[in-house]
C-alpha cells in the first residue's frame, strides 16, 4: 500500500512537471488544438454535404463530431510517443533513475499528463462543434458519461503510445511509430462514415474495433443519430464493450510499459 502510495504521490509530481513543460512549448498544446479544428471544418464544410447525401451537411456535423474526438485523444497518444523518446534522448530518463522515486511515477505521470492534454482538445472540439452545428440531444448526465468514456479511452492508448516511446531508438522513429497504427483503426470504423457502408470483409473488422465501439457510445450518450442505427452485438452494447476494451488495453499495456521502463532505466 505505501508503495501504491508513493507511486500516486510521485506520479503527481512527474504529472505537474510535463506539464510545465507543456506551457513552456505551446506549440505542442497547438497541435493538440488546431488539428482537431481543422478536421471539424475540413470534414463539415467539404466533405459533409457529399457523405450526408440527402441528410445533408448539418445531420452529418453531428454524425462525425464523435468520430473526431476519438481520433483525437486517439492522436493524442503520439505525444506520450514522442515524450518518451525525447526524455530518452536528452538523458531525462537517467536523471529521473538517480532520484528516490516510484518506477511507476515517470510513466503514471507522462500518461496523466497527456490526459490533461486531451481535455483540453475535448473541450476546443466541442466549442468549435457547437459552432457548426452539433448539439447534444441527451442528458448533461449521458453528456458527462459520454466524455468519460472518451477520456478512459484517450488514457488507455496513452499507455500504448508509453510502450512505444519507450522503445523507440529515436524521436523521429517515435514520431512515425506513434501515428503509423492509428490510421487503420481511426478510419476503419464509424468514425467518419455509417458501418452499413463500408465493405462487407471491413465492416466486420469495424465492428468489433474499439474505436467504433467508443464512438457509438459516445454517438448514444449525446443522442447523435445518422442514417441507419448499427447492429449487433457490439454496437447493441456500445457503451459496455468500449468499457471492457479501455480496461483490457490498460491491463495488458500498462504492465508493459512499465516493466519496460524499468528495463531502460537501469540501464
């Protein structure tokens, strides 16, 4: 237990010193920002009156809002990457080995931080998507449970993009890493477009893949519909299923991280 302690206590410390260092270099809080508002336009005004069909644009502005948030806390996690890499590098790593200090600390803390990171964007996105006309259909209750779920998940893939970083060579293997793998999973699911419109062979993968189940749980909570309601058992089970597959990927990737943390700090 004192242990556990320590760790949370420590993990509090690293948490508030990446985060001055966030502050110190606003332009990672930039990226964090202006990507999500300029996918928010990008996909409203240019492609939303194409993919809405006869919906049109505004039906589709609140389909795709949910999508965005999940790919950007997802993205999000290329920071955790990208952090690691960089205290690696510099010999920030070695410094923090020399200090009385939790091993659980430095990569609670990295992760803890980039969760505050991705609240922010959350709430910059759904600013600039009250701006182009989403609303939230359902209660501030669903409202609140909607954003929980989405930040379970943006912690969860910090704990990926942990595992990465601290096994990248360099930052700019970091760099092409910590994104490389979102891509298939962001786009193939409902982030963007319906399920029923994918091909048969990629909507089962879309189905079952975590980002859809976030989405359309998130989708649900805010009482966001558009074209044909999802079905089966993951979509039927939105909420329950992004639930159990946030736990699964901290369970499994967070030991690893930090046993891989402890296998380059005593190096």
């Amino acid at each position: 237990m004192n242990a556990l302690v320590k760790g949370l206590s420590d993990g509090g410390v690293v948490t508030w010193r990446n985060l001055l260092n966030v502050r110190r270099n606003p332009d990672w809080l930039m990226a964090a920002t202006l990507q999500p508002i300029m996918f928010v336009l990008l996909f409203a005004y240019v492609f939303g009156n194409a993919i809405g069909g006869d919906a049109g644009g505004t039906a589709y502005r609140e389909f795709m809002i949910a999508g965005i948030f999940a790919q950007t806390v997802a993205f999000n996690s290329a920071f955790t990457v990208i952090g690691f890499a960089n205290d690696l590098q510099k010999g920030i790593i070695d410094r923090f080995r020399s200090l009385p200090m939790s091993r659980l600390a430095v990569v609670l803390g990295r992760t803890t931080s980039d969760l505050v990171v991705s609240v922010i964007a959350l709430v910059v996105m759904s600013l600039c998507g009250l701006l182009v006309g989403w609303r939230i259909r359902g209660s501030a209750l669903d409202a609140v449970l909607a954003y929980l779920v989405m930040l379970m998940f943006a912690w969860a893939l910090s704990w990926v993009g942990a595992l990465i970083g601290l096994t990248a060579r360099s930052v700019e293997v970091a760099q092409s890493a910590g994104l490389i793998w979102m891509f298939p999973l962001s786009f193939v699911s409902s982030a963007f477009v319906p399920l029923d419109k994918l091909p048969a062979g990629l909507r089962v993968i879309a189905e079952w893949n975590p980002f859809t189940a976030v989405i359309n749980a998130t989708r649900t909570l805010f009482g966001n519909r558009f074209g044909a309601p999802p079905t089966g058992w993951p979509a039927e089970h939105a909420a329950l299923y992004s639930i159990v597959c946030c736990v699964v990927i901290i369970a499994v990737f967070a030991p690893l991280a930090t046993a891989r943390y402890r296998r380059v700090a005593s190096k």
